[in-house]
C-alpha cells in the first residue's frame, strides 16, 4: 500500500513536469519574418529575431528599419527593464511577462513625450514549428483604436 502511494506520487510528480514543460515551448533560434500579402512594415519582431531562452529569461534580439534593438524579458513574471536607444533618443520600457498555456504574453509600458503607451505581444508555435507573433499597440499616426498586427516567422 506505501510503495503504491509512492508510486502514484512519483507518477503525478512527473506529469506535471511533463505538462510544464510542454506548456513552456523553448522560441530560441533566428527568425525571419514571412511576408504576407499585402502587408505594410514589418512584423511585431522586425525583420529577423534572434532568440535566446533559459529557464528564466529569454532575450530579443530585432532587425528593424529604425536598427537593431535588444530586450530581455524574465519569465517569472517579474518586471523587466529595457532601454531602446533609437535616432537620438532612449525609451525605458517596463515588461512583465506570463505564460498561457503555450503562448507567452508580454506587457509594455512606456512613455513618449510623458504620456504612458501600453503594448502587448504574444508569442507562441504552431504545429509545424513557425513562429506567431500577435502585436497590439496604440495608433501613433491617427490617433484612433489600438492597431493589432499578427506576424508569421520560420526558423533560419
């Protein structure tokens, strides 16, 4: 009777690591946006991304038209702290991250010329290992709703 409780806890004990682990998908590797048609600009990574992750962070590293920009955002859920150097000029960006499932969501607060700007990102991999990549960001040019884009990226 002890040795099946023990065995039945060992069994959960890995079960969950096996959930775990599956629910916490490893997005490491360079990525290069796949165009769609029609689209303007570039994806809600740039051009290409180059990823790293470990267990406790997973770090960005984008190609866009503006340059080449680096965050690094921890994954306990803790707050992050980048700062985007671009034309002169320095963002400080604060991001907190959380898993769903799958997908790992990010939350970012700036602020340009004072006022606070939020921006989400959601990143996750589909079946055949591509790279989907969901942006929401306020209208900087018409000042209307927020503007969603949803980009796709394959492994280099």
């Amino acid at each position: 009777m002890k040795l099946a409780r023990v065995m039945v806890t060992i069994a959960i004990v890995l079960l969950s690591a096996l959930a775990s682990a599956q629910s916490a998908p490893n997005f490491a590797g360079t990525w290069t946006l796949v165009p769609a048609p029609g689209a303007t600009g570039a994806g809600g990574l740039g051009q290409e991304a180059t990823i790293t992750q470990d267990a406790t962070s997973i770090t960005i590293k984008r190609t866009t038209q503006m340059g080449e920009f680096t965050t690094i955002y921890k994954l306990d859920g803790s707050e992050s702290k980048n700062t985007l150097t671009f034309q002169g000029n320095t963002i400080d960006q604060v991001s907190k991250t959380k898993w769903d499932g799958g997908t790992l969501k990010v939350d970012t607060t700036m602020s340009f010329d004072g006022n606070p700007v939020q921006v989400s990102m959601s990143m996750t991999l589909d079946p055949a290992g591509t790279l989907l990549v969901e942006s929401t960001r306020p209208d900087f040019q018409g000042g209307g709703a927020p503007v969603t884009t949803k980009s796709t990226y394959k492994k280099s």
